[in-house]
C-alpha cells in the first residue's frame, strides 16, 4: 500500500480526477481510496511510487509519498 500526501483538492470534483489519475498507473489495484478531509490517497498494488507522484502532478496538484 503507498499513501501520498496530496495538496491543491478543494471539491469532489478534485478527488474523483485524482482518483481516475491514479487508476490508471500501471500496477495499480483497485480500490484507490482518495480523501478530500485528509488530503491523501491510499493506492493498492505494485504501481512505482514516482509514477503515481506523476499522475497526481499531471491532474495539477502536488504529491509526496508518505513512508
């Protein structure tokens, strides 16, 4: 399981792009649990921690994985 702190999600709108972003790395596996009051994701599987840092940063919010 990686977490990644994420910054810039304002709405549900925000959490469903960051979501679908995620979903679609490589790797991933589903559920991608997003939350808008915590400011994070919790993504399942073997996706490269860099690659779903990308994918948040592609949609135009910041991201950091949390160890």
């Amino acid at each position: 399981m990686t977490r990644l702190k994420i910054e810039g999600m304002t709405c549900n709108h925000c959490v469903m792009g960051v979501k679908a972003a995620l979903a679609a790395v490589p790797g991933v596996a589903d559920p991608v649990e997003v939350s808008l009051d915590r400011g994070e994701a919790m993504v399942g599987g073997s996706a490269d921690p860099q690659a779903l840092v990308a994918a948040v940063t592609e949609e135009g919010f910041t991201a950091v994985v949390v160890a």
